[in-house]
C-alpha cells in the first residue's frame, strides 16, 4: 500500500500558493465579473472538449502516463498567468490548465481504483478515494495561507511563480508508483464506441451521472464566486485568503472523516435538497456563508464518496477512464454553462440577489429527485 502513500504525499504537496486570492488577481489584472465568468465557463468548456480523447488514451495507453502529463503541463500554465497583463494572457493560461485537467480527471481515479483491485481491497476505494481528496485540500489549505502571507509581502504575481516547483516535486512523486496494467485492445475508434454503448445501454450509470450534478451544481453556484462573496462582506484580500484557508480545511476534514453505512447513505440521498437549502440561507445573509461552507463541505463529501464507490463499481477496468471521462464531459458542460450564466447573474442583480434565485430552482430541482427515487436507483 505503498502507493497510497505516494499519492497522499503527491497532492499534499501541490501547493498553489494563488489560489486564495485568485479571482482577486484576475480583477486586478482589470478583468470584470462577466469576463471571470466567462473565463470560468471556458475552462470547462474546454475541459468537456478535452475529456473523452484523453479518457481514451489513458486507457489504451496508461493512466499513470496520463496523470503525470497532467502535472507537467500546469507548469507553462502557471507560467503564463504569471506574465499575464490582459484577458488574452488569462485566457492563454486558462487553455494549458484545462488540457492539465482533462488528463487528471477520470485518469486518476481509475488509476487508483486498478491498484486497490490488485490487491484485493477495492471495497476501501470510498474511503481512501476520500482521504486522497482531503490530503489535497490540505495542500491547498497551506498554499491559500502561506500564498496569502506572499501576496501581501512580495505581491500577488510572486505567489503564482513560486507554485510552479511544486508541481513539478508533485510529478516526480507520483513517477514511483507502479503503473496500471488493464489495457483495451479495440483501436481508438472501436473502444471509443464500445464506450459509448455501454453507456447508452446503462440506465444505473447514467442516472448516477445526472444524480451528482444535482447534487454538485448548487454548491457550485456559491463556491465559484466565494471569494467575491466575501470580499464583498470583508474587504481585505488577506482575510479573504484567511477565509479560502479555512474552506479548504474545512473540506479536508470532510473528505477525511468518513461516517459509513446508513448515515452516507442518508446523506446522499437527501443532499439535492439539503445543499440548496443551505446556498440559499447564504444568499440570503453574508454571516450565513460560513455555515453553508462548512456544512455544504460535510454533506457533499459524504454524498460524493458514496457515488463514487456505486459509480466506479458500475464500470469495467478497460473503459473506467473513458467512461470516467464521459462523466467529466457532462459535468464540466454543465458547471461551464452554469458558471458563465451565473456571472452574467451576479454582474445583473448581484451575488447575493443571484444566489437566492439560483438555490430557490435547485431546490425545486431536488425536490423532483427525492420523489424520484421510488422509480430511480440512487
């Protein structure tokens, strides 16, 4: 299980010491709400473009390979939002770490999801799915502190420089793990098909699809503009940092803790309605927005994990990147049609204003689901 620790210590140690104060770094640049938006959306956009042919060479190729390529290319990323002065400099950027991302998602799960079956102990996927997320929001934790002490003492565009080590120290870390080994044989044309059918004929999967989102995008709605939320109630960068730090550590702890059996289960099922509810108690006064941070965090954790262990049991090995992904594709359309709708919201009426209104339709949206699931397997 030394693996394991390897990538515990790997996304410990990816610091990005921007990431505190990022959307204050773009407004510094003198891009407005709409144009963060924009940006916002585009990257996923982007990402959802990028998915699938990623997903497939991780698979016919190696996940490892996938995951570590990953990592080297948020390197010119970094690079370039440090020497950005404009939009176009951020939107140069922005085309480098959504390439990065797209190798990273459904890559990395599935890598890790191969090493536990080898061992016979992918029953724990859940949980250490869950530690691997909160040893990450743990690096990000120190990152958003520290970066924020360097913001303020050597200036913003210092702290995006100095995360690029880091990265690169991340990279060569995860080069020690042993590779995965289940391959598909079909050419690239025929597995991407074979794909496709399995997830056309698989009500569970796509359901399970649909069923995240619902309970994802609320939350969403409020922790993309978070840092703009709060700048808005205390304008001070550093407390706004202070702030991120505490979100991060706050969902780290979540990710870490895990309550098992019926109480995950319970979660789960009832998070399209809790989570809404809670982004609207946000909207509806700033001092709410710690609460929603903090329970938001818990319940969406516990709700992931337990939809990752059903979603990851749902697929075979030889397609588990791609169909991961799919997945990544139709949650990063949503949430990059989602985040350019919302800052074109806030920019009109306001965070505050928008948050109401955005958490008052998932709410009927999550309502739909629970009497949904007499006929839906969630």
């Amino acid at each position: 299980m030394g693996y394991v620790r390897h990538l515990y210590l790997s996304s410990l140690l990816h610091l990005t010491f921007y990431s505190g104060f990022y959307l204050i770094y773009l407004q510094s640049l003198g891009l407005t709400k709409g144009q963060i938006g924009l940006l916002m959306g585009l990257s996923l956009i982007l990402v959802a473009l990028l998915e699938v042919p990623t997903g497939v060479v991780a698979d016919k190729i190696s996940k490892k390979a996938s995951v570590l390529l990953s990592k080297v290319l948020l390197v010119p990323g970094t690079l370039l939002l440090y020497l950005a002065h404009s939009f176009s400099g951020v939107l140069l950027a922005t085309l480098f770490n959504s390439l990065a991302v797209a190798f990273l998602t459904g890559a990395e799960t599935g890598w890790l999801y191969e090493l536990l079956s080898r061992d016979g102990r992918e029953r724990e996927y859940p949980r250490v799915y869950g530690r691997l997320r909160s040893f990450e929001m743990a690096g990000s934790f120190v990152g958003a502190v520290a970066g924020g002490f360097l913001a303020h003492s050597l200036g913003m565009r210092s702290a995006v420089l100095l995360s690029v080590p880091f990265a690169l120290l991340s990279a060569l870390i995860l080069a020690m793990i042993p590779a995965d080994t289940a391959r598909s044989g079909a050419s690239y044309g025929r597995h991407l098909l074979e794909s496709f059918r399995f997830l056309r004929n698989s009500p569970e999967v796509l359901w399970l699809f649909l069923y995240v989102n619902l309970i994802g995008l609320p939350l969403t709605a409020f922790t993309s503009f978070m840092q703009l939320y709060f700048y808005g109630v205390i304008a001070s960068v550093i407390a706004v940092s202070w702030i991120s730090a505490g979100y991060t550590l706050v969902n780290g702890a979540s990710w870490y803790v895990d309550f098992g059996g019926r109480a995950r289960k319970t979660l789960y099922r009832c998070s399209p309605v809790l989570i809404p509810v809670l982004t609207l108690l946000a909207g509806l006064n700033g001092y709410f927005g710690f609460l929603t941070l903090v329970l938001g965090s818990l319940v969406f954790a516990q709700a992931f994990k337990e939809w990752q262990g059903r979603f990851q049991r749902a697929i075979p090995d030889e397609k588990r990147a791609t169909i991961g992904s799919f997945y990544s594709l139709f949650a990063a359309t949503l949430n990059g049609c989602l985040n350019a709708s919302i800052g074109w919201l806030y920019g009109c009426v306001g965070i505050m204003k928008g948050l109401v209104a955005i958490s008052l339709f998932f709410l009927g949206a999550g309502f739909l689901a629970l009497l949904s699931k007499g006929i839906r397997k969630v």
